[in-house]
C-alpha cells in the first residue's frame, strides 16, 4: 500500500464505510481521511501521490459503496468544516454542514433557504448535484464556493465553472469544496419556520423517512423545463414510471422498493449493497420494457464488488 503522507487530522487504513452510508452497505475504502482543517487537506492534497485517487465524502446519505470497497482515499469532513456565517442575504457554509441546519439559520435571520430543509446530506453533497426540491435549486442562489485542487491548490468556483445542469455539475475529479456561498431573498422568519415546518410534515407523510434508504433513486426524467432550467416540476415522474411496470414493492434479497413511496430504494434489513444496485437495475430494465424510457440513477454508486472466493 502507498504510503501516505503526515497529516494533524485522523487517518484510518482500511475503513470498513457501511457505518457511515444511510444504506449501511459496502466495503472498506483504503484510507479514510478527516482533515483537521483546509490547510491539512491542502497539504496533504498537495503531497499525495497523484496517483492515488481521491473521493470527497459526506454523510453518505445519496451513496451506494459497492461490497468491495474503494481503491482510493475517501476524505470525509467534520467539525473543521461545518461553519455558517450570516452576512445580509449571503450565507456562507462549510462543506460538512448539514442543508437542514444551513437552512434553519438561515431562516432565523430571515434569508430564505427553505428548500434546503428537507435535504439530506451536506452542503458539499448539495452543490455538487446541484440538490433542490419545490421549483428550486441551489444553482438559483449559488454566489461562489471554495475549492482544493488534487494537487492542493486552494481555488473559488463559479456558476460558469460548475456548469450547474439537473442533478449535475462539473466539478473535476479529485477536487473537494470546503465551503459555499449563496445569496437569497429575504423573508419573516416567521412565515419561513412555518413553510419548513409544512414541508417537513408532507415529506413524512410521503416517503419513508423512517427507513434505511439514500434518498430518490433514479432522477426525474424529463431534467429541464420547457424553460430550458433544472427543475422538477415537470409531469413525468420516476416513481409514477415505476409504479406503471408493476415495481412498487419488488425484492431482491433484503433490498426493496418502498410500498410508501416507490423511487426509494430500501434496505429493509442485511441488504448487500449487490442486492440494492442488482434491484436498482432491474427497475431500469422493467422501466424501460413498459415505457421505452432509461430511468437514470440519482444515488452515486462508487467502488468494487466483492471478490469471489
């Protein structure tokens, strides 16, 4: 294994990553990385053999880590990087903090974030899949975030450089954000508590909270409205296409289809991250069968399968 070089945050060989993915699949990573601060992941970027690969990772909450692991340095953010400063209608997060809690400061100080709230995941996790939900999308209120290069070149981004599209952006391989900056209309924090609130209580009458799941699994198909902008309020749904090829519900292993909402993928208790991707797949295959559409995933899926005996 590579020698890696000296770092003040925690490096791990090995780290089994189930634990830190809400599906609670998959296999070791070689090394998991939680730099102290930006100037450990600079300099530990910047002294890594560029040959090793490196993949940012967040809570694990849109993730599926296939059984056999990672053949790279998984760099996971913590405390360092879960900063939110309020200044006006700008917002400037860390990478590692929560979109739920990004937007419940917000709130509170009367900025308008809202849709953020019933996000999982992370700001880092939310800028680079361009996450939104009820019309809007963080490329909408996105000023600029803060990056570091593979070769650990601190460097600021822009909308022209993410290319924000549906569910897509085109932040290089290799590259963390450590933080992001949006601008937002104001509003009473008032009227802004009570709208998440609603929010929060339509998505759990919905979908399935409760259960082990990583979110929608395959994006919506259409991606653009007429207008030509990312969003989801068009007609065609992946849960309805689902729902049409008679996948509501199905099995594979421990892995299923919610019955409460049928564009989650569950794992309803020793799934394999095999099992999720395998009836993840079928799904696709059946979609298409009825309807001649390709459902694509929305859920990354990184790593090996497990190796056969």
């Amino acid at each position: 294994m590579t020698e890696l070089p000296e770092v003040r945050g925690v490096l791990t060989p090995a780290r089994p990553l189930a634990d830190l993915t809400w599906l609670r699949v998959g296999g070791p990573a070689d090394w998991l990385f939680q730099p102290a601060d930006p100037g450990d992941l600079s300099q530990f970027l910047a002294a890594l053999d560029p040959s090793v690969d490196v993949f940012p990772m967040g809570v694990g909450s849109n993730l599926i880590v296939r059984d056999g692991g990672i053949r790279a340095v998984v760099v996971r953010m913590g405390r360092g990087f879960n900063h939110i400063q309020i200044d006006g209608n700008r917002v400037t997060a860390g990478v590692a903090a929560l979109d739920g809690h990004v937007a419940r400061k917000a709130a509170q100080a009367g900025v308008n974030l809202t849709f953020l709230r019933t996000i999982p995941g992370t700001i880092g996790g939310a800028v680079r899949m361009n996450a939104g939900c009820y019309g809007a999308y963080v490329a909408d209120v996105f000023v600029s975030a803060t990056a570091i290069t593979r070769a650990g070149e601190v460097v600021t981004l822009t909308p022209d450089d993410l290319n924000f599209r549906y569910r897509q952006t085109d932040l290089p391989d290799g590259w963390v954000i450590t933080q992001a900056v949006f601008e937002a209309e104001r509003g009473d924090p008032d009227a802004l508590n009570a709208l998440m609130d609603a929010q929060i209580e339509k998505r759990d009458a919905t979908q399935p909270t409760k259960d082990r799941t990583a979110g929608s699994t395959f994006r919506n198909p259409a991606g653009f409205s007429s207008t030509g902008r990312a969003d989801d309020s068009h007609d065609l749904k992946a849960w309805k296409l689902i729902d049409d090829a008679g996948m509501r519900g199905a099995k594979i292993g421990q892995a299923q289809m919610s019955q409460m909402h049928s564009n989650f993928l569950t794992n309803i208790g020793g799934a394999t991250a095999a099992d999720l991707e395998k009836l993840g797949e079928e799904v696709r295959k059946k979609v298409f069968q009825n309807s001649g559409i390709s459902l694509e995933w929305e859920i990354m899926r990184i790593g090996e399968p497990a190796r056969k005996n």
